[in-house]
C-alpha cells in the first residue's frame, strides 16, 4: 500500500458529515461574513459584535498559517519518505536536536506547525522527534521571533527562545525513552532506514522526474486539505470557543491579575490553557506580561502553553497517533518543566 493511501484511510473510510468540521466552519463563516459586511448592524448587539468581530480577527491572523499549512502538508506527501527519514535523522539524540532546529526554522505559526508535525509523524518521525518539532514551535519562527525582539527586547527574546529548545529537547528525549520502555506505543510508521540512501542524488532524480503541471498543484492542494482535515476541525472550534471568551471575558480585564507571583502564574496557565489563539494572537499578550506586569516568566509561560495544555495540540495527537495516553503526556511531561523555568523568571529577574 502506498503511504499516501495509507495516511487518509483513517479519513476517507468516514462516509459520514464531519458535523464539528463543517458546524465550526459554518458559525466562524457567518461571524467573519457579519464582521466584515454587516459591522453597523451588529455594534447594535454588543455581545454579537464582540463574538463577529473576534472571529474575524482570528481568522485574519491564522489564515495564513492554515494556508501555508496545508500546502506543506500536501507537498511534504509528495516527498518520499527516506528524504524526512534522511533529514531529521532515525531518531535518537541527533534526531531529536534536528526535530527542535526544524521546528524553529520553519516560519509557521502553531496551527500551521501542528498539521505539518501530525503528517511527519505519518511520514516517520519518532515520538519524540514529534514531541520536540511541536514544543519548540509554536512561537519560534523568524518573523514572530523578531517582532517578540521588538516588543520585550533582544535579551528576553533570546532568553524565550533558548529556554523554550531546551525543553523541547529534554521532553523529546523524555518521550523517546518512554517509547523505549514500552511505556508509550512506538510510532507504526516508522521505516526502516536504507543505509545506501544518498540524499543529493536522489533529490536530483527527484527533480528530474517531477512534472510541474496543473494536476501537481491541484493534487497538492487537495491532498493537503484531506491530510489536515483532522487538524482544521480542532481549529476552527478552537476559534469559535476563543470567540466566546474574548466575548464575555476581554484580555484587558485578567492582564491586571497577572503580576510575578504564584497566583498570576497560575491565572497565566489558566487562561493561555482555556483561550485558543494562534501564535501572531499569543505574542502580543506575552509581550504585555513582560513588559506591564513585569513578569517574564509569566509572559514565557502564556507563549509555552500554547502546546503544553492546548486542547487542539492534544485532540491532533489523539487522533494522529490513536492513542490517547500520548496525548496526556504532553502536558503531564511539559507542563512541570514550564511551570519551574517560568517561576524562576519570575522570582530571579
């Protein structure tokens, strides 16, 4: 069986109507629809003009992310798999250290991060391969980087950034050991890897044989769309949810309760667990933690949540890797490790 028929069986055997899908979508439609045409008739109904415009900004700021998302994932199924097996390496420590350098490299924000991590995994990666792209990226891509320079300053930035590949890396090989021990299933896909692989030449054979035609870009949408259909539906819900509490519980009015201490650490896990945005959403915030509250730790933790406790990085897992004792993981091993490194921010600067 091909690999590509293998990674959206899971999808195409479900002849029945994706009702969270197709449902988010329909209420994130008509909110972004009122927002955008109908703004003089909604300021009428405050709450409906909250939860219209909320969609609609979400929807601006993660469209290119879902966009570019889905196109990597279609043309990453048009990579054969001993190219991603020959890049991030057959696992183990090295493989690790490639998977955080790649998450941190690719310019995605979360959401865009999370459909290209899930088709990886489909591809080959190892479990803590995965673990560590994901953690290492919701954040960290140029353009963010750079604007999170712009808003806290070069030596916060920097310290975000190292701290944050140091516990994609520990929780990595955490998660690898787990597999290890048999602890956690290993990832089925896995190949095993063709020693006599040359990258070089393969990729010029490759390059070769590729035709560039209409049917490579349709298909290539296409399949990108199939392959991150289980993605998109924990998306847009997670815009529709967001969308509810931007409505009824504004940003300006917590960002007062979370000064350096215990309790505004644990108001920042608490609202950056319940409030789903994407990473263009979540810097800003962050920024306003470091630089009002004065409370990096907490402003490094609102950033970090985004995968640690993020339901839609959990429902992703589940389903990508049909179990749901992985997916708990997630938080049980990262959640401590953001906790301390943000409690000492706190308390040592």
């Amino acid at each position: 069986m091909k690999h590509s028929e293998h990674a959206s069986c899971h999808i195409q055997k479900k002849s029945r109507v994706d009702w969270l899908l197709w449902g988010s979508i329909f209420v994130v439609g008509i909110g972004y629809i009122l927002a955008w045409q109908f703004a003089g008739v909604t300021e009428k109904v405050p709450y409906l003009d909250l939860f219209t415009q909320s969609s609609f900004e979400l929807l601006n700021r993660m469209a290119w992310g879902i966009t570019i998302g889905i196109l990597f994932v279609g043309l990453i199924d048009k990579i054969p798999k001993d190219f991603v097996t020959l890049l991030l390496g057959r696992g183990g420590f090295s493989g690790i250290i490639r998977a955080v350098f790649a998450g941190v490299l690719l310019d995605l924000c979360s959401h865009g991060i999370l459909m290209v991590g899930m088709k990886l995994y489909e591809r080959g990666i190892s479990l803590g391969q995965l673990m560590a792209f994901l953690i290492a990226s919701p954040w960290n891509s140029f353009s963010l980087t750079l604007i999170l320079w712009a808003l806290i300053g070069f030596k916060w930035m920097m310290a975000f950034l190292l701290l944050s590949m140091v516990i994609a890396l520990i929780s990595g090989v955490i998660f690898d050991q787990l597999v290890k021990r048999k602890i956690l299933p290993p990832n089925p896909n896995t190949l095993e890897y063709d020693p006599n692989f040359r990258f070089f030449p393969a990729l010029k054979d490759h390059w070769k044989k590729a035709r560039f035609k209409k049917e490579f870009f349709t298909s290539t949408i296409a399949e990108g769309f199939r392959g991150s259909k289980m993605v998109l539906r924990w998306v847009f819900f997670g815009v529709v949810l967001a969308s509810l509490i931007r409505t009824f519980l504004s940003p300006e009015n917590f960002e007062a309760f979370f000064g350096p201490t215990l309790a505004g650490l644990g108001l920042t896990i608490l609202v950056a667990t319940i409030l789903e945005v994407c990473s263009e959403g979540s810097t800003p915030i962050a920024a306003d933690l470091v630089t009002r509250a004065a409370a990096p730790g907490n402003g490094f933790a609102f950033l970090m949540m985004g995968v640690s406790t993020d339901y839609t990085e959990m429902m992703s897992i589940k389903e990508t890797t049909k179990s749901w004792k992985i997916a708990w993981f997630l938080p049980l091993i990262t959640l401590p490790q953001v906790i301390l490194v943000a409690w000492i921010l706190n308390q040592y600067t």
